[in-house]
C-alpha cells in the first residue's frame, strides 16, 4: 500500500513541477501595460495622450510602458490645459521575483523528504529560469519598466478674463 501511496505522490510531484515551468513559460513577465489613475480639481477633466482622449477625471487610463516618456494633457472649458511628463523608470520586481523564487526553491529542497527533493528542485529551477528569461524580455516589451508618477492629481487654473 505504501509503494503505491508514493508512487501516486512521485507522479503528482512530477506534474506540478511539468505544470510549474509551462506555467511561468507562458506567464513570464509583467504586462507591459500600466493603469495611471488620474483626478482633477475639478472634476471633469479630458484625459489626452497622443492626441487622443482617453478618460475624464476621475478614472483611470492604460498606457504602454515601453516609452522613454508620455505626455498627459488634462483639459476643460473655462480652465487652462495643464500637461504632466510620465518618465520611464526600471522596475525592480522581476529581479525581487527571481530572488524569492530561489529562496523558496532551496527551502522545498531543504525541508521535503529525500524522495521528493527532486521533483522540488526541477519545479524550482523552471520557476527560477523563467523569472531570469523574462527579464530581457521585459526590456523589449516594456515590462521591466514602470512610468512615473503613478497617479495624477492635477489642480487646474481658471481661465484669466481679457476684458
């Protein structure tokens, strides 16, 4: 009964760590898209990038990471249009991932019975592996950068009158 109870757990091992590294070969990276969440004083705001309104005040835009910068124009009638400069910094979480994937691979192996250390080791090199690969990756597509600022807050002036 015992041979079969290990054999059923060497195999469930193997598919989980099969899965784990098909899993993180499709998953690898961020998304190189980031949601901005933008407000105005007032309210109201048309939301412009490239030449084209993508939200009103309050609300949240989705830009493409992959610019070295983005302008954000906030516009509305009787005020004075204001633009903010978003800047491409470099993410650090996929490094972050990669450590934490490690670290928790060399724990599994550390603490799960001789049978098993294997099996935690293929799933953990995979994990490992993937979280290295999307790092250039992340470079072409973006990922590996985030715009700042996050979030916009903008006080818009009113218009002077020219009388």
């Amino acid at each position: 009964m015992e041979k079969t109870n290990n054999h059923c757990l060497k195999k469930y091992f193997m598919f989980i760590a099969f899965a784990t590294i098909i899993f993180v070969f499709f998953i690898s990276g961020c998304a190189p898209l980031q949601e901005i969440s933008v407000t105005s004083e007032p309210y109201g705001a048309k939301v412009i990038v490239h030449n084209r309104v993508l939200a009103e005040t309050p609300g949240t835009i989705v830009l493409k990471r992959n610019e070295d910068s983005v302008t954000v124009r906030f516009e509305k009638e009787g005020y004075e249009a204001k633009e903010v400069v978003l800047t491409r910094v470099f993410n650090y979480m996929p490094i972050y991932r990669t450590l934490g994937a490690s670290i928790s691979t060399a724990v599994l192996v550390a603490i799960l019975p001789k049978d098993y250390k294997g099996y935690a080791l293929l799933s953990g090199i995979g994990y490992v592996a993937g979280q290295i690969l999307s790092i250039p990756f992340g470079f072409i597509n973006g990922a590996s950068y985030l715009l700042n600022p996050g979030e916009l807050n903008i006080v818009l002036t009113k218009h002077k009158n020219t009388e």
